[in-house]
C-alpha cells in the first residue's frame, strides 16, 4: 500500500470504524471522503450519488474551504470522467485528467487538479455513488500518475465498504422518516377523535342552553356554564396535541442540530445552495426553540419555492441573553408593502404571529431584485 501518513491496517481499521459510527446519511458521506483522503494522501477528495435527472443529489468534498465551495457555484452536471465512472461502473486512474478526451473543463474558482483516481461505489449491479481522489502528495513520475495500483485496491476495499455504510445508513433514515409518520398519523387520529368529541358535546349544550334562555333562564345559566367546561376541556386536549407533535428532532438534538440536517436535505434537493452557520447559540425554552425552527422552515420554503435564488444562508447566533435567527437568499426579492395590500402574505403573518407568540420580533428587509433576509429575535428563558 502507498507509504501515506497513516497507511496500513490500523488506518484501515480506523476508516471502517468511522463510517459505521455514523447513521446520517451526510455524515457517512464525509466521513468516506475524509477518509479516503487521509488514507491516500491526496489534496482533494469528492464523492456524489447520483439523481435520476443528471445531476447529483447530493455531492460531498474534502480538502476544498467552505470559502472555495461556495465560490465554486452549482453542483456538477453528470459529465465528463464523474458520467464514465458512473455509467461505465470501471475503475479510472489518470495522470493528468485534463488531458483526458472526456474531460470538459470546470468552473474558474475550481481548484487545479491533475493526477486522479475514481471508482464507482456499488450495492450490487446498482451505482450509487461515485468516490475519486486528486493530487496525490507524493513526487510524480514523469508523465505518469502518483496514486498506484495499491492505492487504487485500497479505494476499492473502501468503496465496497462505504457501499455498506451508505446504505446503513438510507435504511436507517427511511425507518425514522416511517416511525415518525406512524406516529404522527396515530396522534392526529387521537386529537380528531378527542376534540371532535368535545366539540360535538359542547355545540349540543349551546343549543341546549339557547332553547332554555327565554323559558327558564336558571337552567340556561346552567348550561352555558357547562359550555365553558366543554371550551376548557378541548383546549386542554389541544395543547396535549401540540407537546406531543413538537418535531422529535427538536426534543432530542435541540435547534441547531435539527436546522443543520434539515438544511443538509434542501441542499441537497434543490439547485440553490443552502448553507447553514451557528454561534454562540445556547438552549431556549422548548416553546421559542420551536417558534424559530417554524419560522426559518416557513422563511425556507418562501426563498425555495418563490424567490429563484441560487443561495440561501441560515444563521443562528446568540444575542444578549437570547437568540437571532436570520435567513438570507439572492432571490427575485419582494416589496412586502405590495404584498401585504394585495392579501398574498407568503407567511408571514404566521411568521409573525409565532415570533410575537414567544415574546420576539421578526423583520422583513426585501426588495423587488434585491432579494430578502428575514430575522427573528427571542429573548432569552
């Protein structure tokens, strides 16, 4: 094997052991190219899983800064050496992938690369991944590469065994995704028949209560007494409902655990680049924590859906005692005068009302072709 800085079976061993500790998908991901970075010695290191319309679901690199990253732009196409190793399933150790005939370019922030090696990741007959390295730290031979025939059977052994991780992990995520929709479907069923039931016996004593007045006005009081018994009983069962469909993720990772893998997914499901940054942030009281996560999903889907913005930044940080959440994107932008007078709130009203709801303020800067940031502050518990 290539004599890198931490070659041999305890590097191997320790790479394994990393990709097995991990149940999210992303984390797999990067944890797979760091490794294999590390393990071959190279400079970069990138992995993409592929979607069914020639793009990348998601794409994962390592030895590039955030700074490069986002300089860099879009996500790549399904082109060039990443389309061969994915349609072709085949093994590709190049001296120069510049000089290559299937090589077409890369956008001018992309860092140079020249010698390279990548292989398909599979689960059986299926590609589900593509892993290459580039720049091996080593001295070249002239006109040749610098990753080896070692170096290229050790990859292997670690695609095979990212393959397995990788789809630990899907299928781990999936049987989440399922036990929270079961469990969701169970409590709606529980909050309809409950509520229903009240409201079904509160609307019978009204009716009750105003066949009475006029005749005997003492059992109407009655009545209407039994009214607000019936109104406090169902909010009651409606604030249960509502602890109990607080978001699992949220109880158990707290805000900025949760907003990070939500905003790993819409990363990777759209085009526009989301990113996420936290400082300082410290745990509220579940009621605000809650309250911001709502707020930066709703301010989310707006920028996604709407705005056609490329990028997207979420940051949460600590002010003072509490917190400020803010949400950014290059979009088409609004004039939120024009959009209020016209009844087309976007959300925000109910942004509003969840900010207001837990003592905070939210604020809307935007402007047609300026695009939007919207900021919420909560005071601390």
């Amino acid at each position: 094997m290539s004599q890198g800085p931490r070659s041999g079976l305890a590097a191997v061993s320790s790479a394994l052991l990393a990709m097995s500790r991990h149940l999210e998908v992303r984390d797999v991901l990067k944890t797979i190219v760091a490794s294999a970075r590390e393990l071959l010695d190279a400079q970069y290191a990138a992995l993409g899983v592929p979607d069914d319309h020639g793009g990348f679901a998601q794409f994962v690199v390592d030895g590039v800064t955030d700074a490069q990253w986002k300089a860099i732009g879009p996500l790549p196409r399904q082109h060039g050496i990443l389309a061969a190793m994915l349609r072709e399933a085949k093994v590709e150790r190049l001296a120069d992938v510049r000089t290559d005939p299937r090589f077409e370019g890369w956008p001018s922030a992309h860092p140079e690369m020249s010698d390279f090696l990548g292989l398909p990741v599979r689960d059986g007959d299926e590609v589900i991944g593509a892993l290459f390295l580039a720049n091996k730290n080593c001295p070249k031979p002239e006109g040749g590469c610098g990753f080896t025939a070692e170096d290229e059977e050790l990859l292997s052994i670690l695609a095979q065994h990212a393959a397995i991780a990788l789809t630990n992990a899907r299928l781990y995520e999936r049987s989440r995704e399922l036990t929270i929709a079961e469990e969701r479907s169970r409590l709606a069923h529980e909050l309809h028949d409950a509520v229903s039931q009240k409201l079904f016996s509160l609307r019978l004593t009204a009716q009750a209560a105003a066949a009475l007045v006029d005749r005997d006005p003492s059992r109407a009081k009655g009545e209407l007494q039994q009214v607000a018994v019936l109104a406090a009983e169902a909010t009651e069962e409606l604030r249960a409902a509502v602890v109990e469909l607080r978001p699992a993720a949220l109880d158990e990772d707290g805000l900025v655990a949760t907003l990070r893998t939500q905003i790993q997914v819409l990363d990777r499901a759209h085009t526009a680049r989301v990113t996420f940054a936290a400082s300082g942030f410290r745990a509220l009281p579940a009621a605000q924590e809650e309250a911001l996560l709502r707020v930066a999903q709703e301010a989310l889907h707006n920028a996604l859906r709407h705005s056609g913005a490329e990028h997207v930044d979420v940051t949460v940080n600590r002010r003072g005692g509490g917190a400020v959440l803010r949400v950014t994107d290059d979009g088409g932008g609004f004039d939120p005068h024009l959009t209020r007078s016209a009844g087309r709130h976007l959300g925000l009203v109910s942004m509003r009302d969840r900010a207001s709801g837990v003592g905070g303020t939210l604020t809307v800067e935007s402007a047609p072709g300026k695009g939007t940031t919207i900021e919420m502050e909560v005071p601390g518990g």
